[in-house]
C-alpha cells in the first residue's frame, strides 16, 4: 500500500489541469467518493463552475463487489464539454460504466475522463492520466481525516 500525501496530490493536480486545458472543458463531472477531492481542485484550477457529481460504489474498502451501483443523474444542457473525473482507474469498470451511462443520458455532450492514477490492467484508459499504478493508493483524505 502506498500513501498518497498532499503534496503530491498538490503537484500531479496542477500538471492535470495544464494537461486538460487543450479539451478546455465546460463542466466537471466528479465521482463520488474518490474524485470529489479532485474535482473541486480541478474546478478552481480550471475556473469552472459547473461541477456536478454522482455516485458509484464498487469497492467495501479493498474488497471488490460483483457489481457496480451508480447513483444519481446529471443534467449537462448548458456544457458542450464535460471532464468526468475520478482519483484512479483501477479495474477501471467504475469510469467505464459512468462514461456510458452519462453518454446514454447527454448525447450531445463531449466526455472525456481525467485520473491521478491509471493502472495498466485497467478496462477503461482515461483520457487524462499522471500516475501509473502499481499497487494499492491510500489517498491522504482517506487516512488523514479518519479516527
């Protein structure tokens, strides 16, 4: 298991933004849990005010369920570009699964999908990546701020 600080999170950030000004998206879109940190920091970066969210669970803890469940719906009517974010695709099913059914939901709608990690035996290859994974992430905002 790796910890992921702060500071790195501070740094990989800033080279994700420079990375996704060339898509030069209208909203945020952040997956709950994981990429909610992320998209907020990207929002900022980005001078975005359209961040929207939704929620998907896949993981109890390190225990990966049979199925992904995913939650809630977004309304993109005003953004032509949408930059889906998410802190890692690891099996890379949960971008996969919410990248379709947002598409299914907002056809007329660009997507493109932004991560701080991407393991190699992912599903689904974001559009935008920093880190290779090689092993488990313990992100500072899951350790930092548990009892």
């Amino acid at each position: 298991m790796k910890h992921y600080p702060y500071n790195n999170f501070k740094n990989d950030t800033n080279s994700l933004i420079s990375k996704v000004q060339t898509f030069k998206p209208d909203a945020i879109l952040g997956i709950a849990r994981g990429g909610l940190t992320l998209a907020h920091a990207m929002a900022e970066g980005l001078n975005i005010r359209d961040v929207q969210t939704i929620s998907t669970e896949l993981y109890d803890h390190q225990q990966k369920r049979k199925f992904i469940t995913v939650y809630g719906e977004c309304s993109f009517k005003k953004a032509k570009k949408v930059l889906v974010v998410d802190d890692i695709a690891d099996s890379g099913e949960t971008l996969q699964v919410v990248m379709e059914y947002i598409k299914s939901q907002n056809p007329d709608t660009e997507f493109k999908s932004a991560t701080l990690f991407y393991k190699k035996t992912s599903v689904y290859e974001p559009h935008f990546w920093i880190n290779e994974a090689v092993e488990w992430i313990e992100f500072f905002w899951e350790s930092d701020f548990s009892e």
